[in-house]
C-alpha cells in the first residue's frame, strides 16, 4: 500500500481517538459498571445507575447535627471599622458547634466580580467577590476542617448585563433578553413574554433582571458557572434557589403537570443538579446539591438531590403555631418521592417584610423570637427535619423599620434588637 496512504489512514485512525476521548471525557461520570469510573478523579468511585459516584469525603448530610445560615460569611468582616472579624465569625460556628454552614455566599445582583482588584469599592466593603469568599472560606476550613459550607445560586433571576466567571464571558442586555423565559416558545398563548416577566418581577425577580429559561442552553451555562466558581472557591455544596419554579409556573399556566413545557423545565433542572454533581466528580470531589421541595408536586423521577429545604409560613411564624398535620404531609411527600433524603427548615424571606423572616424580625418581639426558635427547633426535630439556625443573613423587607444594629435590614442574631444567639448557642449544645 502506497506510503502516503498509510499515513492518511493513521491519521484518520488518531484523530477518531481522539474524538472519541474528548466525547469521554465531557462526561466521565456516566457509566454502566464500576470500571468505567476508573477515571474520575477521586479514590473509590463507583457506578451508581449511570452515574459515577465519588465517596462522600466529608460526613453524610444526615449525620449533621447543627446546622446555621450565615449569609455571607464575608458580610461585615471588610466595613471600616470592621463589626466583625474572620476569628469572630469563626469562633460563633465553634459556639454553636455548626456542620453545615447554610447559604454561606449567595450570588444574586449584580454580577460577582473575581477579586477586590476588579470590585468596587462597594462590593469589597461587603465581601461581594470570589476572591473574599475563597480567603474566609480557608480560614473557616483550616479551624473548621470538617465543616460542610454551602453556598447559594439563583435559578430564578439573571441581571441584564451578566458575566460567567469561569470563562469570563460578557452578556449584554440583548443576550440575557434572549434568555428570559417566553411561554410562546412551547406556543402558549394565554400568557405573553412580557406579561411573564412584569408578573415575576413583582415577585422577586425584581427590577434590572429577568426570569430566566431553564431549558436555555445558554442560561443553563451561565448557570452552571456560579456554582462552579463558588465550587472552585472551595464550598462543598450548592443550594439551588428557584430551581423547579418554571416547571410549577407552566403548571400552573396550562392546569397540565404532563405538558411538554412542564416536562422539559423539570427535566432541565434536574439536570442543572447531575452537572454540579458532575463538576465535583471531575474534580475529584463530592459536591452536595440541594433545593425546595416544590419538586414533589410533579409527576416526574425524583432529581438526584442530596437535600431538600422547607420553611414555615409568614401565619406560622406570626401566630407562632406550626401546623401539625401540615407538616407530616410535606415530610411525607417529600419521603414518599425522594426517599430519606435529610430536610432543612430555614426562616425565609424575599423583597418584603410579609415574609417569615420579615414577620419573625419585624412582628414579634425579641423574647418571641426566642420562644419561636425553641418551638421550632422541637417541632421540627420530631418531624425528623433539622431546623436551621437564623445566626447571621437574611433580607427582613424594604420595609423593615426595626434594623440589625439601627442600620442594617440583614437579620443578625447577636444584633441589640433582636438578641436571639444566647438562645441558638443554648439550642445548638443541646442538640449535639
């Protein structure tokens, strides 16, 4: 055979190879035995229903006993004078002897920027880059090393001029235009795009943003990069804001949980979740991924969730009285769809103070408050779901009168008006 075809034909042969390892490797976590994990970078991998698996190398979300929401843990350390220093922060987590520190660093608006030298003044005053999160966080694990540090991403907003940290990729306004979700796209036509967006927008997107599509390929990757980055600087796992809410809004919109829209918006978030998973795996880590339990309303396999969280309602918390019969249902739901998968219950809120944070900070008084987290914590406990200790974070409501320190609408426990952290310290030793 002619030399020169030989050489065309080895070419050929390599070059399949090496296509054939490049598809390999954008998604070395599928598999079908245990051999086929030979290559994902952990020791003890593992094939679990066509999914790698890496060993969880910190304890099991199950096994945590004390769990706080400190939202972020860079707030307050950069203000001049600083209100509280990384050693201050760490030595609350030691106090109240946390393992999961919930909701850590939550990326919302505006974009957030790599390091302090490309913030604004602004944003560096409130810890509000990756670079800050990265050096708190080391200090957090080299006192804290078995400590589970969650942090946070929205799956519900995208500002209108955005950035992937990971490539560091421009969207300008016509682009994040483009991701915003437009029920004509499945030829809905009883809601338009816009009517979409000023409804959401109303509640909580709120203004510079849109409701983004989840089944957006380029949202999807933008998406994706917050969680990475946050990955990258050194959280070991992700709670998912918003994540099934497209699905339960097209749901709501065609009174049909088995149409194509519903079933391709639940399908693209569960698959948000298996790529996290994915991202860990391929840095040889185990990533935990969570979100709201609004899943269990659809009608689909259950996502790949390593928790779930619920919160009780603005009444509940007002009346202080949680619903007994409530609440053994949402825990059997969520047991009956996704297994014994450990539940969170944290106080939430949102732009206004009709909230149950909003209502925990602004309608009760400082020795009500105290007396919720107690019946909470008991309650919840008994339903086998581990409340959540409100230590540092939280929006109480633009129209929030009674201030964190007289100057913050961020709920602190240690603040003078609230004074609720004797009471975590004192609940959190007892439960551990």
């Amino acid at each position: 055979m002619n030399k020169r075809i030989l050489i065309t034909i080895g070419i050929i042969i390599i070059t399949i190879v090496l296509l054939v390892g490049c598809i390999q490797q954008e998604k070395p976590w599928e598999c079908k035995t245990d051999e086929d994990c030979k290559n994902v970078r952990c020791v003890g991998a593992f094939c679990d229903n066509g999914i790698c698996k890496c060993p969880p190398g910190k304890p099991n979300l199950s096994q945590v006993n004390v769990a706080s929401l400190y939202e972020r843990v860079t707030d307050g350390i950069y203000y001049e004078p600083s209100y509280r220093s990384v050693d201050d922060l760490i030595n609350l987590l030691n106090e109240t002897k946390t393992d999961f520190i919930f909701r850590g660093f939550w990326r919302w608006s505006p974009p957030c920027p790599d390091s302090t030298e490309t913030a604004s003044p602004v944003l560096i005053k409130y810890g509000y880059s990756y670079q800050q999160l990265e050096e708190v966080l080391a200090q957090i694990k080299k006192e804290m090393p078995e400590v589970i540090f969650c942090g946070a991403i929205p799956a519900q907003r995208v500002n209108l001029v955005e950035r992937n940290p990971i490539t560091g990729k421009i969207y300008k306004e016509k682009e994040t235009g483009n991701m915003a979700l437009d029920p004509a796209k499945w030829r809905i036509t009883t809601v338009s795009k816009e009517q979409l967006q000023d409804y959401m927008r109303e509640r909580g997107v709120g203004e510079g943003g849109y409701f983004p599509d989840i089944t957006n390929p380029e949202f999807q990757e933008l998406l994706l990069s917050w969680a990475k980055k946050q990955i990258d600087s050194g959280a070991d796992a992700i709670w998912i804001d918003g994540l099934f809410g497209q699905a339960r809004i097209f749901k709501g919109i065609t009174k049909d949980e088995n149409h194509p829209a519903v079933k391709e918006s639940y399908e693209a978030a569960s698959e948000i979740v298996d790529k996290i998973h994915g991202y860990g795996y391929s840095q040889g880590r185990y990533i935990y991924v969570g979100t709201w339990w609004a899943f269990v309303e659809l009608p689909y396999p259950p996502p790949d969730l390593d928790f779930v969280t619920v919160t009780p309602s603005p009444d509940e918390v007002s009346s202080m009285h949680l619903n007994e019969s409530k609440w053994d249902s949402v825990a059997e739901e969520i047991k009956g769809k996704r297994g014994n998968v450990p539940i969170f219950a944290f106080i939430d809120w949102a732009g206004t103070t009709k909230t149950p944070l909003g209502r925990f900070s602004q309608k009760l008084t400082p020795e009500e408050q105290r007396e919720f987290l107690k019946l909470a914590d008991g309650f919840f406990q008994r339903k086998a779901i581990n409340f959540v200790y409100p230590l540092h974070g939280g929006f109480m409501g633009q129209e929030a009168t009674i201030l964190s320190f007289n100057r913050s609408k961020t709920y602190d426990s240690l603040a003078p008006e609230f004074q609720t952290y004797a009471t975590i310290k004192e609940l959190a030793r007892n439960k551990t």
